[in-house]
C-alpha cells in the first residue's frame, strides 16, 4: 500500500520542464565556448609536439648520460601525468561539443565541469613541483664546481632557484588558465545569471 501512494505523489507531482534557453543566447553563449574548444585543442597538440621534441633536444645535449637519462625518465613521467590530465580535459571539450547545450540545467552542469576543471589545472600545475625541484637537483648535480663555490651558496643557490621557479610555475599557471579559459567562462557566467534572472 505504501508504493502505490508513492507512486500516486509521484504521478501528481508537476514536474515543470527545464527552461529552453534562446536562439539570441544561444548565439551569445557559442562564441566563448568555441574559443574555449579552440584554445583546449591548441594546448593539446602544442603539448603533443613539444613533449617529443624536448626529448630529442635532451638526447642530443652535451651532458654526461647519467644526467641526461635522469632527465628523460622525469620527461617521460611528466608526459604521463599530462596524459593523464589531457583526458580529463577531453571529457570536458567532449562536453562542450554537446548539442544538447540548449537547456539553463546543462549549463550549470557545464559551468560546475568549469570549476572542477580548474581544480584539475591547479592539480596539474603542482604536480610538476616535484619534477621541478628534482630538474633542479639533476642541473645543480651536473655543474662541475671549482673551489670558489662554498657549500653555504650552493644551498643558497638552489633555494633560491627552487623558489623562483615555484613563484614563477605559479604566476604562469595563473595567467595561463586566465588568459585561455577564465575570461570566456566569466561571459558564460554572466549570461547563466542573467538567465536566472529573466
């Protein structure tokens, strides 16, 4: 008895449909998303070329082979990692290419995959801390040093290029998403909320 008044509330209940969005919005929301789709698929094959060649241009540097095959295995791994990150990004451009993008639901949908996709990017960018910082011992381990280097500024020469380094992946991964993805997701923010109010 008390699935059929289940079933009855169910059955009652006004469902209303999901709000279509407009032909004019429509128009207004493609533009972003396009130059979105297009800057995703610039990153991709720009890191898909540059991967290979920085490997080749590290095989063929004058460096003992120690070196250059600790920098290649951290390379390799690096080109795992993006691997790994690139396919949450295809889910995302996937997404975007949705033609089913013409309800105010499937926008906020979109607009939440934003936000975790700019969780993904942080991610991304700080799992290359410690590639960095292990770069940065590989480069400082093949330096030949002469007697004027104490070992109080080799410590202080590596901190500091840590440091800097940090700072400077920071303030580029910052300005990266910003500049390719922020300012377009902002205008698909300000027309879901004026959206929302209309």
């Amino acid at each position: 008895m008390e699935l059929d008044n289940l079933k009855s509330l169910w059955n009652k209940e006004d469902v209303s449909e999901t709000p279509e969005i407009s032909p004019e919005k429509q128009k207004q929301m493609h533009h972003p998303l396009e130059r979105i789709r297009r800057n995703m698929r610039n990153e991709f094959w720009s890191t898909a070329i540059l991967l290979p060649i920085i490997l080749i241009v590290i095989w063929f540097f004058p460096i003992p082979f120690r070196f250059k095959l600790y920098i290649e295995v951290l390379v390799a791994s690096m080109a795992l990692i993006t691997g790994f990150f690139f396919s949450k990004f295809f889910n995302l451009y996937k997404e975007i290419s949705n033609p089913a993008l013409g309800t105010l639901d499937s926008l906020k949908d979109l607009l939440h995959q934003f936000e975790l996709n700019k969780q993904y990017y942080l991610s991304f960018y700080l799992s290359f801390v410690p590639f960095f910082v292990c770069e940065i011992i590989i480069v400082t381990e093949s330096i030949p040093y002469t007697h004027e280097y104490t070992d109080g500024l080799l410590a202080f020469k590596f901190l500091a290029s840590i440091l800097f380094g940090l700072f400077f992946i920071y303030i580029l991964g910052n300005w990266w998403f910003k500049h390719f993805y922020g300012k377009y997701i902002k205008k698909i923010e300000a027309l879901v909320e004026e959206m929302k109010q209309n």
